[in-house]
C-alpha cells in the first residue's frame, strides 16, 4: 500500500474540493494527495499532483469509470480513494469498493488517519445527529459536493497508467443531453424551492419567475422530480438530492422533511411559506409566512418589480 490520497471525480469543479480534502488528509498522515482524472488532464483541476489514467474516455459512464479506477488502485495500491458523491460517483465509488474488497463511508468529513485506521465525521438522522466511524486502510470515501473549499494548490507533477482495453465493460445505448440552460444549483445565490403545495405543473412558472427576479434558480422537493416528474433530477434538493447553500433560500409549499431540510439548512437566509403553521420548514427558517403561496409569490415578485 502506497502512502497516497487519491481524490476522483467526473466533475472538475468537485475534484477541486475533494483536492482539499485529500490535501488536508496528507498533511495530517504524511502521505500526499493525488488528483486522478480519467483519459485525460482537465484544465480546471487544480493539484500538486496527477495521475491520467488511459482507457476509459474523457466522459465514462460510472460502470466504465469504476473500472479503471480498480485497475489503477491494484496497479498503484493508494491508501484512500476519496470520490464525490454526486449521482454518478457514489456508483462509481461502490463498485471500486466492492471490487476491491475495500471499506467504503459514505458522506463523510474530517477524515484522519491513526495507524491503519481511517476515523471521519458523518451526518445520521438527516444531519441531526454527527457520528464518528472509522475503518481498515485501504479504503473508498465519498464526499459531498460543497463541503470542502477548492484547492488551490497547484503543481506539475504528471504520471499516467494505461488501464487497457474498457470499452467492452459495458455497451451505451442511447445518453440524453442535459437541457440547455440548466442551472448547477450548488452555484446559485438564491433559490425558490417548489413543493407538494404547488397544485399543477402549470403554476411552476410562477415560481420560476420569483427566481429570476431574485437572480436565482428554481429547485424543488423530492415528490415533485422523483414522484411526479414535474422537474429534472438535478433540481431535486435533499439528502438523496442536491445539497445546496445559497445566499436566500425560498421554500415555497415544503412541508420541510428531515430529508429535505438537510440539502438546504446551511442556507444563509431561509424563507418560508406554508399554510400549515406547524409545518417543519419553519423550525429551520429565518422567517416564516403563514399564507397561501398563490397569494404570496405574486405579491413578493410585483414588490420586487417595483423596487427596480
């Protein structure tokens, strides 16, 4: 077992936090961190040191990405393979783990080393509980998007590994493009979240409108992308979903479930609108609007219009 930190992601922006938090793990153990990038070196990754790992494509599908990262680990032998944990990469994450025979934690934070013992932080109870695990080194850990600031530690080191021939792994049969203008809510100063309180898919422009006005974005609740389809996955805020911390958060008809409330409670300021007075969603709010949102959200949205 080599005494590196390697740090994998197929977003550029999350490697470069997950760079932070692999830098921070190999200051602590006396190991260093690596960033690993698949078939070939992004621009926008910012690390002391690289490993491109041939074979897989610039884009690989999870199955595909899993693979080579195996490869690579039985080839290099690093101690953690830290992953993000987006949609994608917990996939990927789970099968080099499995794989491997490795341990893998899940969400986790704060990560050290002692001994052969990797100890990290972890959110239970849809964050209201913070647990302290630990596992066998070698081991896979995944990590939330936005938890750790982008590194900017830069370096020119460059190795590359050859994981041969991968496009037999498994066969892609159609991909659907993300739709054109969609919005990385991780990146928005506002959002206006959209619950089981909105009636029809038709009001959703109402409240995409608030958010424009308020130069932000539109996200929504689990029920109204997973169960109803209203919205796209990638709008989706929650545990399972997104987590997100914007400047002003609007939660508009959310009854403010634990798994809702731990995507979005590091907002800075959280706005509410229920009908319901005992709702969840206003134990986590800074202020709160007992109302019917189709009364609200206009009036909020023509005050706005006449302050311009």
């Amino acid at each position: 077992m080599s005494e590196q930190v390697w740090a994998y992601s197929g977003s550029g922006e999350v490697q470069c936090e997950l760079m932070s938090a692999a830098l921070e793990l190999a200051e602590k153990s006396g190991r260093s961190a690596v960033a690993v990038e698949l078939g070939r070196q992004r621009e926008e990754v910012v690390a002391q040191s690289r490993l491109v790992v041939k074979g897989a494509g610039d884009d690989p599908l999870p199955e595909v990405a899993a693979e080579a990262l195996t490869r690579a680990a039985r080839s290099r032998h690093p101690s953690t393979i830290l992953v993000g944990a987006t949609r994608n990469g917990r996939e990927v994450a789970s099968r080099v783990a499995a794989r491997l025979g490795w341990p893998c934690l899940s969400e986790a934070s704060k990560l050290s080393i002692d001994g052969a013992q990797l100890q990290a932080n972890r959110t239970v109870f849809a964050g209201k509980v913070v647990a302290t695990v630990s596992c066998g080194l070698p081991a896979v850990v995944t990590i939330k998007p936005a938890f750790y600031p982008k590194s900017t530690a830069s370096g020119k080191e460059v190795d590359e590994f050859d994981a041969g021939e991968l496009t037999g792994v498994v066969k892609l049969l159609s991909r659907r493009k993300k739709e054109a203008g969609a919005v990385d809510l991780r990146k928005a100063k506002a959002i206006v979240s959209a619950g089981r309180g909105v009636k029809r898919k038709e009001d959703l422009p109402m409240l995409q409108s608030l958010a424009e006005e308020l130069g932000g974005a539109l996200g929504c609740s689990r029920p109204l992308s997973s169960d109803l389809g209203w919205l796209p996955e990638e709008c989706h805020i929650g545990l399972t979903g997104v987590t997100v911390k914007p400047d002003l958060y609007v939660a508009v008809g959310i009854s403010g479930q634990l798994q809702h409330i731990a995507g979005m409670k590091d907002s800075k300021v959280v706005v509410a609108v229920n009908t319901d007075k005992d709702a969840p969603i206003f134990q986590a709010s800074d202020y709160g609007i007992v109302a019917d949102l189709y009364q609200v959200v206009p009036a909020i949205k023509k005050a706005l219009e006449s302050r311009r």
